[in-house]
C-alpha cells in the first residue's frame, strides 16, 4: 500500500494515537498531537493535487473532499488551541496529567473516525466509523469527572445510542433495498454501485430507510425534537471538544445524511427527501433561537446557536438545487470556522474568569481586550452580519430560496432575527459593561481565533474564483 | 422442508417480540434481567437457525455472541452491579401493565403495517424478519423512555439492539453483520462498564428542580 492522500488522512490520526496513549508528559504530546493534526491536514490537501483511485471500501470524490479539508484544518487550528487549554487546565489541577495522556489519544481516534466516515465507500463501515466516533467523544466529554460532566457523558451516550442504532436499521434497510437489483454480498452496500443502481430500487423500502437514517443521523446532527444531548455535551466537556464537537462532527453527521439524500433524488419514485428536511431544519432553527434568550451558561448558549445554524443548512439543503446546496455548503464552512473561533475564545474567557456563568462575566473588552474584542467579532460573525462571511451564506440561502417558499424562508429569517436578539443581549453582559469577576491575565494562543476570523471576513468580502467553482461542482453533485 | 425451515424462523423471531413484551412490565430489576437473558437466548437461537437456513456459516459467530456475551456475561454483570449499588430489592415505578401492553401491540401493530406494506416483493422470510426485527426495535426504544433506572435503561437499549442484530442477519447475505454485532458489544460493555465505574441509577439523582437547574447551568 502506497502512502497517498486518502491513506495518509487515515494512517497518520491512527498510528499517532498509538504512539500518544504509550507517550507521558504533556507537553510532548501536545506538540505531537499538533504534528499529527497538521501532517493530516497536509494529507487532506494533497487530494486536490493527486486523486488517489477508490476502492469498494473507501472512496475520494469532490463532495467527501471538502468534507475533509475543513473536518483536518478545523481539527489543526483545534490542536494549537488545544495545546495551550490543557497546560492551563493541568496548571489549576482541573486534569490530571495521566488524562491528558488518554485524551491527547482520543483525540487522534476521534480524527481517524471522522476522516474514515467521510471517505468510506461502504455505508455499513461509515456507520462504524460514525459510532467510533460517537464513543470517543463520550469519553472526551466525561473527562473531567464530575458530577454534571458524567451526567452530560450518560445523556449523550443514551441518546446517541439510539439515533445510531435507528440509524442502523436505515442502513440495513438501504440493503434490503438494494439487494434484489445489486446482488447479495458487499456491492449492496457500496456507494458507487448504489448511485449507478439507485433508479431500479424499491422506493416504498427506500422511503421507510429514509425516516430513519433520518432520525438516527439527525440525532447526531442535532436537529430539534432529537437534541437534547448537544447542549449538556459542549457545556460539561473541555473547550477544544466543544469545538470538534460543533465544527467537525456535526458535519460528519450530516454528510452521511446527505449522501443518502443523494440516493434517494435519484428514485423518481421514492419521496422527496427535500420537505422532511426542510421542517427539520425550521423547527431546529426557530426552536434553538428561542431557546437562546434563556441560557446562563456561556458554552451552553452557543451549543444552542449551533443547533440554529445546523437547522438553516439543513434547511438550506432540503430545498435543493444548485444555488441553495452552494449556499448550504457555504454556511456549512463559515459555521465550523466561526462557531470553532467561538469556543476558542470561549475557553480561555472561562479560563480567566474560572466561570462559564455568564452572570460572573463581564467587562471582558476593558479586563481582556483581545480575548473580548475576538469574541465579539466571533459573535458579530455568528449572528450574520456583513461584512462577514455568515452573512453572505445566510443571505445567499435566503435569496435562493425566496422565489420558491416565501412563507417558509420569512419563518427561517425570523428565526435568525431572533436569534441575533438573543447573542447581542448576552454579549452585551459579557463583553461590555463594569467588569465583574477575575481580572487574571490570559495565557492565550490567539493564533487560531484570529485565523479562522480573518478566513471569515475575507471569504464575507471576496470568494476566490477557484473555491466558488469548487463549491458549484459539490451542489451540482447534490442535485 | 422449505415450510419447515420458514415456520421455525417465524416462530423464534415471533417469540423475541413475546419476550419483549415481558420485559415491558417487569418492576423487579432482577426480574427483568432474567428476562433479558431469555431475550439474549432467543435471539441466538434464531441467528443460529438463520446461518442454517441461508447456509451462511459466517452468522453462527454472531449467533455465538449474541449467547456468551448477552445471554450469560452482561446478565451476570448486571446482577452483580445492583447488588453492588444496592438496587436489587428496588421496585420500580413503570407505565401499568394494561397501558403498556396497549401501547407495545400499538408499535407491533405499526411496525407491522409499515413493513409488511414496503416490502412486498422481498422472499418472505426476510420480510417477517425485519417486521418482527422493527417490533423489538420500537418495544425496545418504548422501555427506555418509560422507565427511569439506568439499569433498565440500558436493558431497553440491549433488546432495542438485539432488534437491530435479528434484521441484520435477516438481511440475506448482508455482508459487515459479524463486525457490526462486535461493534455493537463493546458499545455495551463500555455502557455496562460505565454504570459500575460512575455508579449511576437514575438519569437524575434528585427531582429536585434546584437540582436539575444547577445540572442545566441555568442557575445564576
């Protein structure tokens, strides 16, 4: 076996979180961990370059390729993050140095699923990939032992369990389908042959798969009736998760959903997958804005926007067609990037405060003007307004899907416009105002908060020609 | 033969919705893992005969997990954990016999009609499968949302996926089933392992609503 792209972005997390789980000291295995996320990242990049030949197991095409560049950039900017969180956090005794080992570990295991979820051709192995993946954030998530951090642990790990497990009989039944036109064996559970085939399935059996794939990977995804973990999970766990967590395996999730979404558009016969996803994705939006206005807790209430931003790209890629899908994938990139510069941010502010009540916090621009003004900017971005890059996605779902379903985009704008109410009120306390709670300097790493920003701005002032036409060939893909 | 063949697959996926149903009322914890050892039991049987019938010797090893792991090593487990977290004498408030048994032949009834309609043109043995599979698959989900203790819980969440492995293996020739029933095994045991190390009963400790405020973080 050759060590190419699609080899490398699975060798390098695996191998490394061998080496990182046998290695002590965290200092080293920080600066390793650093090393493998970025190895992978140059990995994920050389796709572009050399398209390595898919196989009945994995898989490369342009859809999965965006999928990674994102999940191993976000997953590299996260590790230098990382890396400065946890020398302050075994500083304060919060974790001890033997975790930190397991956690440096996990953190690779948790690359490794990811990428194999993404380039797996198979969709029995992408939900092994997806179920690695699941666990390992579990344990990510209970690291700290307490009582609300196990809590949280056990909620995600219950209701996690039950949307893979739904999400299962979806796939099996996906075979069922497949099985009389394909033939027994592994090529009914092959996404190149399933595409080709996809047209002479039975719809009736693709329809029931659909529902369910539905509920189990929109339980991942998060999708209204079927979040409740999402919140407990970012809250309790360590910050760097948090942001895996919203940034990376949210869009893992719904990368799986999409390609069975493509596989169904190819069946005349069988529902249109768009309504079901279009009222997922509404309710998801406008029930996470509300929700936003009641949060104390700082990680918690931007857990909440993630819901938000998932159910408008959701919503975005149920209306389908080119433009929408474009303007999904957009908002899909801009949210990870924003949402993962957030919870930089986020971290270190709990870190200085040693809070994550947003009551205890405030004055954050005068106590710590970098760290204050990074979060207001996060916050600017994630709200939507111009000139960043959240708002060009959001207007371009707006308008692309304003001529087909006015009624149903004015309930999405206003779920965004009550969600803007809700951020602007809770950074206000934040971020202005007489400053309350610890003044300690921060010990911060800005690098990635300010990366990830200025990628947001400039793709809100500019989109490189070759990035657009990128992201057309993806929606044209999506149909 | 071939009736023989279907009638004896028939009446082992028939009996696992049964058994489902028994654990549904079951307010003894003890109870109610004995029961999920029958479950367990059951299911191995009907893997075994399904690797018979599909001649496809390959699910034999699920059928034999499915008996060491489920039926004998996760039951045994269990007892010892509520000995330990001194649970087994607690009797558990659940939904009345007569609602839940309702509502379980309501979800039969549903998964019936769902799949026997979609799957019309599939060999009928498959078909009776997945309709029995979805069955212990909803009876499975239905206990955990009734029931409060995590051990209970965790108990609806092994038959929801016993459910899963019976449609699996009706698939016919599906291929990964063997690697999906082990993934499936460590997920539990990591569960099982969790409920010992962590020593959580219930989803919440306390009614308490300060409590609950506290673990939400929406206290000031």
């Amino acid at each position: 076996m050759t060590l190419d792209g699609l080899t490398g972005v699975l060798l390098i997390p695996a191998l490394s979180a061998g080496l990182l789980a046998a290695l002590p000291g965290y200092r080293l295995s920080s600066r390793l961990n650093l090393l493998a996320a970025f190895l992978t990242f140059a990995m994920s990049v050389s796709l572009f370059v050399v398209e390595p030949t898919s196989g009945p197991y994995l898989l490369v095409d342009d859809l999965n390729k965006v999928f990674i560049v994102l999940t191993t950039f976000v997953a590299f900017t996260t590790s230098v993050f990382s890396a400065s969180y946890i020398e302050h956090e075994i500083e304060i005794g919060r974790l001890k140095p033997g975790y930190v080992r397991f956690y440096h570990a996990m953190y690779q295991v948790l690359m490794f699923a990811m990428n194999l979820a993404l380039v797996a051709n198979n969709i029995g192995l992408m939900w092994v990939a997806i179920e690695i993946a699941t666990l390992t954030t579990v344990l990510m998530v209970g690291i700290y032992r307490t009582h609300e951090a196990l809590e949280a642990a056990w909620k995600y790990f219950i209701l996690g369990s039950v949307g893979i497990a739904l999400a299962l009989f979806g796939t099996i039944l996906v075979y069922m389908a497949a099985r009389p036109v394909v033939g027994e064996g592994l090529d009914a559970m092959v996404w190149t042959v399933l595409v080709t085939q996809a047209a002479k399935f039975d719809p009736a059996l693709l329809n029931v798969a659909f529902v369910f794939l539905l509920l189990g990977y929109g339980t991942k995804i998060g999708l209204a009736p079927l979040h409740a973990w999402l919140p407990d999970a970012h809250a309790e766990g360590p910050t760097p998760i948090s942001a895996v967590l919203s940034g990376l395996l949210l869009n893992v999730a719904l990368y799986a959903l999409l390609r069975f979404k493509m596989l169904l558009a190819l069946n005349p016969a069988a529902l249109a997958p768009g309504p079901l996803m279009v009222t997922a994705g509404l309710l998801s939006c406008v029930f996470a804005a509300f929700m936003l206005y009641r949060r104390r807790d700082i990680k918690r209430m931007f857990a909440y926007s993630s819901i938000e931003h998932m159910g408008i790209i959701v919503f975005a890629f149920g209306m389908g067609g080119p433009l929408a899908n474009f303007a999904g994938l957009l908002h899909m990139t801009m949210h990870s990037l924003t949402k993962s510069a957030i919870f930089f941010a986020v971290g270190h502010i709990a870190q200085v405060k040693g809070t994550q009540k947003i009551a205890d916090m405030g004055g954050l621009t005068v106590t710590h003007p970098v760290l204050g003004w990074g979060l207001v900017l996060g916050v600017v971005a994630i709200a939507g307004l111009p000139p960043l890059g959240i708002f060009m996605s959001e207007f371009l779902v707006v308008s692309s899907t304003f001529s087909r379903a006015p009624w149903l985009v004015m309930i999405l704008v206003f779920g965004i416009l009550v969600a803007l109410g809700a951020l602007f009120l809770r950074l206000n306390t934040i971020a202005f105002g007489e400053p309350r709670g610890t003044s300690a300097p921060a010990e911060a790493s800005y690098v990635p908060m300010f990366t990830h920003l200025a990628i947001v701005l400039m793709a809100g002032i500019y989109l490189p020609p070759p990035l657009v036409i990128g992201f057309q060939n993806v929606a044209k893909l999506l149909g | 033969m071939q009736g023989l063949t279907f009638d004896i697959a028939h009446m082992l996926a028939g009996s696992l919705v049964v058994v489902s149903f028994l654990q549904l009322y079951q307010d003894r914890l003890s109870a109610l893992i004995n029961i999920f050892a029958l479950h367990a039991l059951v299911l191995a049987l009907s893997v075994a005969w399904q690797a018979f019938a599909q001649e496809a010797p390959h699910l034999y090893i699920t059928a034999v997990i499915a008996l060491i792991f489920k039926a004998i090593v996760i039951p045994v487990a269990l007892r010892r954990i509520i000995v330990r977290l001194g649970i087994h004498r607690e009797i558990e408030a659940v939904v009345g016999v007569g609602p839940a048994m309702l509502l379980g032949i309501g979800l039969v009834a549903l998964s019936m009609v769902v799949m026997l309609r979609v799957t019309a043109d599939a060999d009928p043995l498959a078909r009776e499968d997945l309709a029995f599979a979805l069955s212990v698959v909803l009876l499975g989900l239905l206990m955990m949302v009734t029931r409060r203790n995590a051990v209970s819980q965790v108990v609806g969440f092994m038959s929801l996926e016993n459910g899963l492995v019976l449609a699996a293996t009706g698939a016919k020739g599906m291929p990964l089933v063997v690697e999906i029933s082990v993934a499936f095994s460590v997920l539990i045991a990591f569960i099982v392992i969790g409920i010992f190390l962590f020593r959580i009963r219930e989803r919440f400790d306390t009614v308490d609503m300060q409590e609950l405020d506290r673990l939400r973080g929406e206290r000031r």
